[in-house]
C-alpha cells in the first residue's frame, strides 16, 4: 500500500527535497539524507506506508530491524564513525522509517543531541555520488 502524499511512498520530486534513494534491502528502501554534516546519514524507510512497528508481523519487524542493522554495519565499514544514532520518528510524516546518524568523536555535537535538519552540509552531485558507491560498496 501506498500513500500518494509519502515521499518513502513516491520517491520523486518529493523525496529529492531531502533525499536520495539508493538501493532496495530486504523489506525496505535505503535513502541518503542530502544534509550530510554528519557524514554517510541514511534513512532506511519500510516498503509499505505503515506507521508503528506494531502495525507489521513479527516476521516484517524482524526483517526491518535487519534493514537497518545492514545499514549500520556499511556506514561503519564506510566512514568508521565512534558511534551510529538511531532514531525513529514519525512527527511528520507517518511512514515507518529509521534516521541513521553517524557521529564522529571530536566532531561537532560530540557527546551530546545532534540536530535533525541543521541545514549546514550540502554535498555536489558527483559528492552524493561518491557516497552513495562507499555505502554500496559495504552492504
């Protein structure tokens, strides 16, 4: 199922205003954030508009989660972060997703909260495309 308004649903125009789709997973789509102040950020969003984890079978959820941890293992072959933030948010859009925020020690917001849209690294085309081949290349 598909919502017409879900940019994880749609992709296009309204996915391209914060990201870039990848590649498919398992039961999921991985997505490059297009703000990369915290180098390799991805979202890995369900292939269904779902809301709640609670809303799939054990078996999808067991799926999703491996998604993400598949995820999470490229992004720390790729860029070696000190550590991977996860977070799930639906505040906006209610499409079970997954934010996966490298963050690296002695960077900014080290040891603390990062922001969700700090709006201060943008990356050129052939930067996003160089990117998107190192996740690639460690899935």
């Amino acid at each position: 199922m598909k919502d017409q308004n879900c940019a994880y649903c749609m992709r296009g125009d309204l996915l391209d205003k914060f990201g870039i789709y990848i590649c498919d997973l398992r039961v999921s789509s991985l997505i490059l954030f297009k703000e990369q102040s915290k180098p390799g950020r991805v979202i890995v969003a369900y292939k269904d508009h779902v809301s709640e984890m609670v809303d799939i079978s054990e078996e999808e959820r067991n799926a999703f989660i491996a998604d993400v941890n598949q995820a999470a293992m490229a992004l720390h072959k790729a860029f070696k972060p000190g550590k991977v933030n996860y977070g799930a948010y639906g505040d906006t859009g209610c499409h079970l997703h997954m934010h996966l925020v490298p963050k690296y020690e002695g960077g900014d917001e080290w040891g603390g909260v990062f922001q969700m849209n700090p709006g201060k690294v943008y990356l050129s085309d052939e930067g996003y495309r160089e990117m998107i081949q190192k996740i690639k290349d460690n899935l």
